[in-house]
C-alpha cells in the first residue's frame, strides 16, 4: 500500500456555484421572492406594514410549533398532536382564568399543560419504543377529546386583559410587531445555532442519518427524542398562550388541522420526511412563503379552503420538481458519458 | 428436480457446451467502471469460485445475472440461447437463483410463501394446498428440519438459507449463484450446505460460489474466476492452483497473509469482569483485561460474544455482575457512560451499526468524541477538521475530501472512517466485534497489522472472532465461550487449535 | 399461520363481545336485534374504507386523503343527481366511484411514479381535494330535497333487517379477503410492506402494486362518498372532516402495523366494529357524545401499546436452559 501516492485529501471541496444555486434553502428564496412580487402586483394592500404586521400573527404561532417539528421530523418521529396540546393548554388556561388567575400564572399553566403533554407523547415513543404516527394520531384524540369532554359546545372567554394584549397589542412599538412574531424570529435564531453549530444538533443529524449507529456512538438517543417531544409540547404550550390571548376565547375547536399546516411549513422547508436532512433556515424561508402566500390571497377575498388547495399544490410541487428535476439532470449526464 | 430438457440432453450427449456463458460484458455507472469485457463459462455439474477483492465487481457480474442490472454492452448466453433480462422475473425464467449473503426474505410470512413468492402454482387463484406440498417436496430433499408451514422469523439463520436454496430449486434452476453463504453459519450448518451443493452438483447444476474464505473454496470448488477492478485476470482449475496463485491474482501483488505477532510488553490490568449475566443471553462470564493485550473471544456463531460484549458497553443492563475498571467499580449504564470510561465498541456490521452514510468524513469521525470539540458553546470546526486529518491520514482513508459524504466513499474507505471514529475517543479498552468479517485478503492483512499496533500502543484489546487464525495470530490469550458460557480460557503457547475447537462445540468443559 | 396472529384477532373479538355484553346488562336494548343492525348498519362505511386503507398500510405508505376524497366524489355524484335527478342509481355509484378512481390515480402517480413520501402526498392531496369541493360547488351545499329519490333511498333499502350499505360492505370484504390471501397481486402487498428489496428480487412490480394500492383506496373512498351524502342527505365541504384518523385508527386497533407488511382482513374489520361498537354505545350508556374522541383516543394508545407488547420479541435465547423454558412455553 506504501506504494500508491500519498495523495493529499482536500479540507474541502472546490466551491461551486451550482451547488448554492441548487440548494433547497436557495430555490425556496427564490420563490419567496416569486411570491412578494406577485403578492405586491395582486394587492396594494399588501405593502402596507401593519397589514403584514397582523399577517405574522396567523402564521406566527404555528410557526413557533413548526421549529420544534423540524426537530422531531429531523430524528425520524413525528407529532401530529400538536394542536390537539393546544387545545387541552387552552382548556386549562380558560379554567383558571374562570377561578380567577392572573395572567402570569395562566402563561405558566399553558406551558406546564404543554410540558406535561408532550412528556406523555414522548414516553410513549422513546421509552415504549411505539411508532410516533400512530401514538401521536391517539394522543391527537385523546387530548383534544378531553377538552370536549368538559366543554361540550361551551366556549371560555373571561380572560384578563393582560393576557389578551399577548396576543393582539404589538409587542413593540415601531416596527409594529407582535410577541408571537418576536419570539418566532428569536426562537428561529436560537433553534439555528443549536441546530448547526452545537454538538447536540450534531446528534440529532447522526440520530436522523442511522439511529442504530447513533445507539452504538453513545448518542442517548431515547432521553433526546423523548426531550424533543416535551420541547414541542412546551413550544405547543407557547403557542396556545398567544392564540387563545389573540382569539379572547377557547372551544374545543380551537387550532384545528394546524398539525397538518405545521408539517407543511417543516417539509416545505427541505427536512425530509426520512429524517437526516434539512435546515432551519429552510424551515424559516418555508413559514414566509407559507404565510405570504396566504395573506396575499386572503388580501383579494380568496376562501381559506381554496388557499390551502393552493397550498397543498405548492407542497407537493416543492418535492416533486427536484426529484424529476434530479432524474432529467441524471440521464443527461449519463447520455454524455456514453 | 427436473432439470430443462436442452441440459439434459446435453448431459447425456456428453457435450461439453456450458449452461451459461459471458462474453465481453460491461457496465459503468456514473464515473465508475464496474465492469470491463467479463467472459467465463459455467459448467453443468460444476462449482465455479468467483474471488476478488471487495469492490472488484463480483456483485455486480451477480445483479446482472439476477437481472437487476443490464449489461452496456456483452451477451449472456444461458441452455444456447441469448438472453436479456429486463428484470428478476426473466432471470428466474431463464434458470438463473441465487442465494445472496443476507437472508433477503419475508419475515412475517410462511416458509411455503417465500419458496414460491412471484411465482406461486395455481390457476387465477393461488391453490395454497399445492403449494405447501410442493414446498414440502423441495424442504425435504434437502433434508431441511422445518415445516413448510412454519413462519420464517422462527427460523434461525442457517435454516433460513436453507429455504432460499429452497427456493432455487422451486424455479428449477440450473444455475445457482451463492453469495457468501457461509458468513453467518456454524460449522455444521456448512457442512450441510456443502452436503446439498454436492447434491445439486450431481443433479447438474452449475454453482457459481462467492466468498473470501479459502479453505471453502478448495473444498467445494472445481475451477475458479478471479476478478481484480472489474476485469478478469484470471481463471483454471482449482486443482492446479495454490493459495498463494490466487491471494496474488486477486490482489496482484504477493501478501503476507499475517503479520507476525509483536512482543509486547504487558501491562497492569485495565479491565476486570466477574459473573456478568443476563437471564437469556450469557451467564457468569468473568474475565480480565491488561494494556497491550490482545484478548481474543472465540466461539460459534450465535454463542453469545457479542451480546456480553454489548453489555459490557451499556447496550443492555445485565441482572448481576460486576466490573472494575482500572480497580476501580464502575456501572455502564449506556454507551454514552461506556465511552466515556474508555471504553469503545467496533461493532460487526461496520455499515450499518457505524456509519452515517448522509454525513461527511469529518461529521463521522468526531461524532463519538464531539464534545472534546466544543470550544465554548458551539463546535470548533477548526478543531474538528485538525482531528479528522490526523485520524484519516493515520488510517490511510482514501477520499477527494474531508466534507465528501461517507456514502460516496468505498466500503473499505467506509469502514476505515468508522474506526477512526472509535478512535478519536483515545480509548483505554478497545472492543473489536469481528474486525475483519467481509473483508478482503488484500486488506484483512493491513487490519491485522493495525490491531498489532493499538496493542503497542497500550489498549488493552478485546478481539471477538470466528475465524480460528485470526485468533492463533494475534492473540495472547482467548476465551471460548459456549451457549453463553465461557467453556475454557487457554494462553498462547498453552493451546492447540483443536483444544480450542472443542471446547468452542461444547465437547469439553474445563472450570 | 402462527397462533399468535389467531390470538390478537380472537382476543380483539372477544374485547368486542365482552363490551357488547356489558353494555348490555346495563341497557338490554343495545343488544337487541334493531340495534345490532344499527350497528352494522352504520359502521359499514367504515369496514370498507378501513379494508382499502389496510392495503395502503400494507406496502408501507399512508393515504391521508381518504376523507377528503369521500367527500369530493360524494359532493361530484350528488350534483349529478341534483342536475339529473332520474337517473338510474347505478349512475350515482359510478360517478362516486369514477371520481374517487381519478383521485386516488392522482395520488399512486405522484407515490408509484416519481416516488414521493405516501404521508407527503397525501397531505397535499388531503388539502387539495377538500378544497376543489369549493372551487366546485362555490361554497353551497346539496341538500337532501335536491338530490331527488332515487339518489338517497338506495342507501336505505333494508333486506334481511341490514341496509343496502352493509350489503355492499359485505361482499367487498369477503373479495377483499380472497384478493389478499388467494391472489398473487394480494400476495405480493404483504412481501412489498415485509421487505421491499426481496420483493423486488422476486419479480415483483413495485410500482404497479403501490399505484394500485392507491387506486384501490380512491376507489372505495369515491364508493364510501356516495353511500355517505345518499344515506346522510346532505353534501357540503366539510362532511367526514378528520374521519381519516378514524379509519387509521380503526386500523391500528385491528392489528395492521404501521411498519407494514402485517395485516388481516378479520383484523381490520374487528378494528372498526370495536370503533363502531363504541359510537353507538356511547349514547345508549347516556354518555353524551363529546366523550367520543377521548375515549377512541385512549383506545388507540392502548391498541398501539398491546400490539408492540405482543410483536416485541425478547433478548436471543442462547442459554440452554433460556430455550428449554421457551420451548416449554411453546
């Protein structure tokens, strides 16, 4: 073997543009450019800073939701109970705000409820070692079924006004933002470099790439997953606190089918559903897209079931083009090598 | 078995036409040339060896055969006539089986529905009665010791070739291709395979058999085919070739197949177990550990080694037992705690128990030690890349660069990352769980010499192996270990391989 | 085939017995004839949507769709009948079931042709078909004065105490039944969900099986439409909201793993009776019926939970004296 040249290995491979350009974080941009332009063409309304400002509530508190599923989607798991933890936070903040609790602690009874939720979930799956679609599709209906069951048709809106400004004041002046988009933008910042720049966001790749080799790496791979999924029930927790403050009120209903909009904005976002793959920043491109793409539409009176018809074509797009795009570019390089 | 007319007729005719024959096949993937010009022929009657380094293309002349891939360019020639395969149903049609190295199977369905899976009897309905019988029919020639009706994940490996060599005749095949059949079987259990090759043989097969393993292929085989980079360099009988003929076509070069054992000094003992059990899987197993020694762990196949080495690395918790490291008692609770005290496993299946394939060299070799490279909160990637340099260039890793994916690079290239890896932990103990299995001769060497060197540098090595040599070559002491029990432990000088060999079958049992 | 698979239907059924009777000393009236019938009678949708979603499960995939799916083909075949309303019933069925053909055509291209995730598509598609309701239809509704006799009695012709629906259920499970343990294509979904690279090495179309698998489920679901807007006389956007979950969930309780590659056809309509059972029971035990979604949520955890105990297998038996005890046990 001391015969072969020592040949001297590259710290890194040549830059090329092609890879940046071909990146999913770079082609979501773009359309994210796509869609301000169209959206300012479509509406003179859309520009305006307070409407945009109201807009990132809508998409803000799944937004917040939408970081921690990147992270569970990133291992292989998956929660779809998310809204329904919404629902029993919500419940359980009504209540005490029936017994008369203040605003501080409802945030707190909000964000325990989600703990204590997303625990349960991840018992399940990391101890037990059950199948997280399926715990969390029971869950969903556990969870949800349990506000149903002590509110029937009722609804709870005796909230105290401190707690409703959470959710409709602007947080800040000028710029007019919201808390909800506030936090999501310094969650965002936060998930990032955990996610790309620590060692715990390294495992969590090697978890998503091979979880038996993680096992056999020493990655505590049951204590991390069952801590992203109270992480997801406490963010779940985070965003019942700023719906239920924005809405005034809570029924069993509330938040319903954002499981499914959750996912959305994580795959949009370039994290495989086979777990080891994506960004944050990919997940952030994917909630502006999401959410312009909705307030753009909702601006010229478009029904909500049609934007998610467009919505759902986007999804399925987004995945489908670089996979033909990937079998056209393929064949061609093969053809020239014959 | 009713062998196809046109084979028959050839038998008795006493022509020597072959049942399959190659002529300047090809095939190139995207930048790489798997194969150039191939052309053997494969005689009714006849075992065929087909050696070769690992990546020297030997699956994929098999793929081809099983048609899973088509050739760019070349002709396969089966019974006298050309053939195309579009897919496995036209191999199958064309006579063609194969028996591939990992069981490739249906768990959860009957050993009847394997045999006959694509091609069950029966009209628009499947007539499950023919089925079981003529499933029976097969099991029994080849003296299988199951049910036909028996669920397959009940069965144990070996049995479970069995229903794949089962399931070769059902398609009447004339020619089968068997892919490392005996990786994963006892010594019995090969010598029953090798009883039905013998069998098949006589009934007018044509076997065309992979493996690494020499002393297999001169007992088994009539004539060879040696691929080296996707050519052909040579091919005979096997009865006018040497060991040493074939190391040096496979590889091109005269090998030393082992090092010579180094003398090292022996230090104090790291490593101290006693009574280690668990309710299923091992039971009392005591031994101890000294830096610089190689510690070898013999037995047969399924005879517990690497269960209570997992233990001893915190895969599992075991009901009693205690260990002791360096004098002091220590409780592994988890790999995490394992690696931590020094302690490191090189599992089996290098591939898939150690390798992220999706991430790059320098993300696979620190991922063990990663927390030795964070500098403050978040990761040094300065850091990372001097250690990735250091542990590659140290292992001969051979790649275009530190942040190409490991899933580009060889399997031998892959399996060098997953050691450094172990290795950037600077561990005390190091545990290797069949170094070698799957390797090649060409390169089986250069691990041996490796595993020499941690010696020599103070680990204190624990070597589990089934390959007898390996142990007499590197070893200072080995412990055999049966059905879960350690049968004896001999040291070097003291023992004999048949000593070891009995003792590993359970022939003798010395306290 | 083993004991084990015997065991989990049997004990499932006699779970479903057991709860019958019980809820029977304490409401005689539940175990009456007109009640079972009622039984049967309303969870049939439910038994075949659970059939043709046990075979998607099969191969490993999902099909989020399925509601979605019922309600377009439903809301499609009733506008015919509110447009044409004198049209032999057979037209209904057709449409239903040819629309719900398009759509579940759409989905196995998207999974079967370029090879995109089952649970990516069908969230799509479940957001999609929903949707196209309302570029449809313009946000109205069809009402049961609209859709004209012949459209809505079908549903409710009664012979032998069962609903024509149960009628229908009834042969689709015993062809469904046949098709997974008699035919070579119903064969191969089980070797596809076990292990996708020997199924391949057999000869075995994978892409042909998985579209068909998803072309059998838009299929039923379009059936299932009809059967739903004619026997609940209404059609509008939202109905069968969520009931995906339902059917999946029916699934899981019947034994089908989610891994796939396991499954029966007795299992999986085990699943929806146990559903079933407890939907009507609910309000006959005077409990009011937003107790529903707890109570299937809990039996679904319980369901995933008893069925890994049962798969999980324990440590290897090396030890003699491990395997003389199992085979003992044995």
């Amino acid at each position: 073997m001391s015969e072969r040249a020592r040949f001297e290995i590259a710290d890194q491979p040549p830059w090329r543009m092609s890879d940046f350009l071909l990146r999913w974080e770079t082609v979501l941009f773009a359309l994210l450019v796509v869609v301000i332009i169209g959206d300012t063409f479509l509406s003179p309304y859309f520009l305006d800073i307070d409407n945009l400002s109201d807009a990132t509530a809508n998409f803000s508190e799944k937004a917040i939701i939408a970081l921690g599923m990147a992270l569970l989607i990133l291992v292989r798991e998956i929660d779809l109970s998310v809204a329904a933890i919404i629902a029993l936070c919500s419940l359980a903040m009504g209540l005490a705000a029936q017994a008369g609790a203040g605003a501080a602690s409802l945030v707190v009874i909000g964000l325990a409820v989600g703990a204590v939720c997303g625990a349960f979930n991840g018992v399940l799956v990391a101890r037990l070692g059950l199948p997280s679609i399926v715990v969390t599709i029971g869950t969903m209906s556990l969870f949800r079924g349990i506000a149903q069951v002590v509110l029937g048709d009722q609804a709870i809106s005796e909230y105290p006004p401190q707690f409703e400004s959470l959710g409709q004041d602007y947080f800040i002046k000028w710029p007019p933002l919201h808390l909800s988009f506030l936090l999501f933008v310094i969650f965002a910042i936060v998930f990032a470099l955990a996610l790309h720049r620590t060692a715990g966001g390294r495992k969590l790749y090697a978890i998503g790439a091979n979880p038996i080799a993680a096992r056999f790496s020493g990655i505590p791979v049951d204590r991390i997953k069952l801590g992203l999924f109270v992480l997801t029930g406490v963010l779940s927790g985070i965003a019942a606190v700023l719906l239920t403050a924005r809405v005034g009120s809570t029924r069993p209903n509330i938040a319903l089918g954002w499981e499914l909009e959750v996912v959305t904005m994580v795959i949009l976002g370039g994290v495989s559903i086979a777990g080891g793959s994506g960004t944050i920043p990919g997940v952030v491109i994917a909630v502006f897209v999401l959410g312009l793409v909705t307030f753009g539409l909702s601006l010229i009176n478009v029904p909500g079931i049609v934007i998610s018809v467009i919505l759902g074509f986007l999804l399925i797009g987004s995945i489908t083009l670089p996979i033909l795009g990937r079998k056209f570019v393929t064949s061609l390089r093969s053809r020239r090598e014959a | 078995m009713r062998v196809t007319l046109a084979t028959s007729a050839n038998f008795i005719a006493g022509e020597t036409s072959p049942i399959l024959s190659l002529t300047g096949v090809s095939k190139s993937f995207p930048g790489v040339r798997a194969l150039h010009d191939i052309a053997f022929n494969l005689e009714a009657g006849e075992v065929t060896a087909l050696i070769g380094e690992n990546g020297a293309g030997k699956s994929t002349i098999v793929k081809i055969l099983t048609g899973i891939y088509a050739p760019d360019q070349g002709e396969i020639v089966v019974g006298g006539a050309v053939r195309h395969f579009a897919s496995p149903r036209d191999s199958w049609a064309a006579g063609i089986a194969a028996i591939h190295q990992e069981t490739v199977m249906f768990d959860e369905l009957t050993v009847a529905e394997n045999i006959f899976m694509g091609h069950m009897p029966g009209g628009r309905f499947i007539n499950r009665g023919e089925m079981r019988r003529r499933g029976s029919q097969l099991l029994e020639r080849i003296e299988a010791d199951f049910d036909a009706t028996a669920p397959l994940k009940q069965l144990s490996v070996a049995q479970k070739h069995m229903v794949e060599i089962a399931r070769a005749l059902s398609h009447e095949a004339s020619v089968i291709i068997m892919d490392e059949p005996t990786a994963a079987l006892s010594r019995t259990e090969i010598d029953d395979l090798f009883r039905i090759v013998a069998q098949l043989k006589s009934q007018g097969c044509a076997i065309l058999f992979i493996s690494h393993k020499f002393d297999e292929i001169f007992r088994i085989a009539d004539s060879y085919i040696c691929l080296r980079d996707g050519e052909m360099v040579g091919s005979g009988l096997i009865a006018d070739a040497s060991e040493a003929d074939l190391v040096r076509q496979m590889v091109g070069r005269p090998i030393d197949q082992v090092f010579p054992k180094r003398d090292i000094a022996i230090g104090e003992t790291v490593l101290e177990v006693e009574g280690l059990s668990n309710p299923t899987e091992f039971a009392d197993i005591s031994f101890s550990l000294r830096r610089g020694e190689i510690l070898g762990f013999y037995g047969l196949v399924g005879a517990g080694r690497s269960e209570a080495a997992q233990c001893l690395f915190g895969m599992s918790r075991p009901t009693r037992g205690a260990v002791r490291l360096n004098g002091e008692p220590i409780v592994i609770e988890s790999p995490g705690a394992a690696i931590a005290a020094g302690i490191c496993y090189v599992p089996e299946d290098r591939q898939h128990q150690g390798a992220f394939l999706p991430m790059s060299i320098r993300e696979n070799i620190t991922l063990a030690s990663i927390a030795s490279h964070v500098k403050g909160v978040f990761l040094s990637r300065s850091s990372e890349r001097e250690a990735t340099r250091e542990l590659g260039r140290r292992l001969d890793v051979r790649a275009a660069s530190w942040e190409q994916t490991l899933g580009e690079l060889s399997g031998g290239n892959q399996q060098k990352v997953v050691i450094a890896k172990w290795l950037a932990v600077r561990p005390k103990v190091i545990i290797l769980d069949e170094p070698t299995k799957g390797i090649d001769v060409g390169s089986k060497a250069a691990v041996h010499d490796f595993i020499g060197e941690l010696a020599e540098e103070g680990l204190a090595v624990m070597l589990i192996s089934s390959e007898l040599p390996e142990i007499l070559g590197l070893a200072d002491r080995v412990v055999v270990m049966h059905e879960g029990r350690i049968a004896t432990t001999f040291s070097r000088g003291a023992w004999s391989a048949e000593a070891i060999v009995s003792a590993a079958t359970g022939a003798e049992r010395r306290a | 085939m083993s004991l084990l698979l015997r065991h989990r239907e049997l004990a499932l059924g006699l779970i479903i017995a057991a709860m019958v009777a019980g809820i029977g000393l304490y409401a005689p009236a539940f175990i009456s004839a007109a009640n079972i019938a009622t039984v049967l009678n309303d969870t049939s949708i439910l038994f075949m949507l659970v059939l043709a979603q046990m075979i998607v499960i099969l191969t490993r995939g999902i099909d989020l769709s399925v509601a979605a799916n019922l309600a377009l083909s439903g809301m499609i075949s009733a506008s015919l009948a509110q447009h044409f309303p004198h049209l032999p019933v057979i037209a209904y069925i057709a449409t239903g079931v040819a629309v719900g053909l398009a759509l579940g055509l759409f989905n196995g291209g998207l999974i079967a042709g370029v090879g995109i995730p089952p649970i990516v598509v069908t969230l799509g598609t479940l957001a999609i078909f929903r949707g196209l309701i309302v570029v449809y239809g313009g946000g109205s509704q069809v009402n049961a004065s609209e859709m004209g006799d012949v459209f809505q009695n079908f549903p409710n012709l009664t012979v032998l105490g069962l609903d024509a629906v149960f009628w229908i259920a009834a042969p689709l499970a015993i062809a469904f039944a046949l098709f997974l343990n008699f035919t070579r294509t119903g064969r191969n979904f089980y070797a596809l969900g076990g292990n996708p690279l020997a199924a391949r090495y057999c000869g075995i179309n994978i892409g042909r099986q998985l579209l068909l698998a998803y072309l059998v489920s838009g299929a039923v679901s379009g059936l299932c439409g009809y059967l739903w807007v004619a026997r609940y006389g209404v059609a509008y956007s939202e109905i069968a909201s969520g009931y995906e979950l339902t059917v999946i969930a029916a699934c899981v309780i019947g034994g089908v793993s989610i891994a796939g590659g396991v499954g029966t056809v007795p299992g999986a309509l085990l699943g929806a009776l146990f559903l079933g059972v407890i939907v009507n029971a609910l309000p006959v035990m005077q409990v009011t019926p937003f107790w529903q979604m707890a109570i299937s949520g809990a039996v679904i955890l319980a369901a995933v939970v008893v069925n890994a105990r049962v798969e999980r297998r324990g440590g290897k038996l090396i030890l003699p004296e491990a395997r003389r005890s199992a085979g003992a046990a044995k």
